[in-house]
C-alpha cells in the first residue's frame, strides 16, 4: 500500500473476496475474446484517493458488456456467461460486501472493448462514525 493513500473500515477478507471476483470475471472476458497465446490481453488495477474516498478499479480489454446488460450486473442469478461457467451470484455478492462497507461499486463496458469495476469505499477521514 502506498504510504500516502487514506485507509478505510471494513472486513479485509471480504474485500479480498471482491478484488478476486473482479479478477476473475476479467480473465474470463479476456478468454472469451482472445485466445491463449495472444499477448494482448490487459488487466489493469488501480488504487488511488479521490476527496474523502478510496478507489479501486479492476479494467479489462475482454469481450466486455453491451449496454443493455448494465443495469442487471449486480442482480442475483443475472449472468452472460454460459451456464458451466457461472452463477450470477459473483457480482451481487461483490455488490453487498460493498454496500456493507458503506462504500459503492458499479461497472462501465463496451462489448467487444473493455469493462471497468470501480469501487469507491469511504475513507477514514470520510467517516463521522463507525457503525458495527
């Protein structure tokens, strides 16, 4: 961690299990639109402070969303992927953990480009009170 980067509260773990999702659903837009020896393929994470906030973006250059799928991401059992390959329940488990966190998350894609996660979570400096 950057020593300058405000700190926030909540669970590390469970914040660990959203990253990892992200990740995951990154390699997986990058498998569907490359193929395994192609060296295009991108995941690029960033961590940077904003006013009273952390941000945490998780960017693919995959085979990204069309729009019409957007406002259903977080849904519970709302996939795109084929059936062996998931759930639907990743992105609305990444969706409470951060809400839990007082925090927010939400997606930007364009098919056949990219998509962006981003999570903007409260920084301690941000916080007026530590509801547990």
């Amino acid at each position: 961690m950057e020593p300058d980067l405000p700190q926030t509260v909540g669970n590390k773990y469970r914040l660990e299990q959203v990253i990892l999702n992200l990740l995951s659903n990154a390699r997986d837009a990058l498998a569907e639109k490359f193929d395994e020896f192609d060296d295009a393929k991108k995941i690029t994470i960033r961590l940077f402070a904003e006013t009273e906030k952390i941000i945490i973006e998780v960017e693919d250059n995959g085979c990204g969303l069309e729009a019409e799928f957007l406002p259903n991401v977080f849904d519970p059992f709302f996939t795109t992927k084929e059936e062996s390959k998931g759930t639907g329940l990743g992105l609305s488990i990444c969706y409470g953990i951060i809400s839990e966190m007082n925090g927010s998350i939400s997606l930007r894609s364009s098919k056949g480009e990219f998509t962006v996660a981003r999570i903007e979570l409260v920084s301690c400096a941000g916080i007026s009170e530590i509801r547990l």
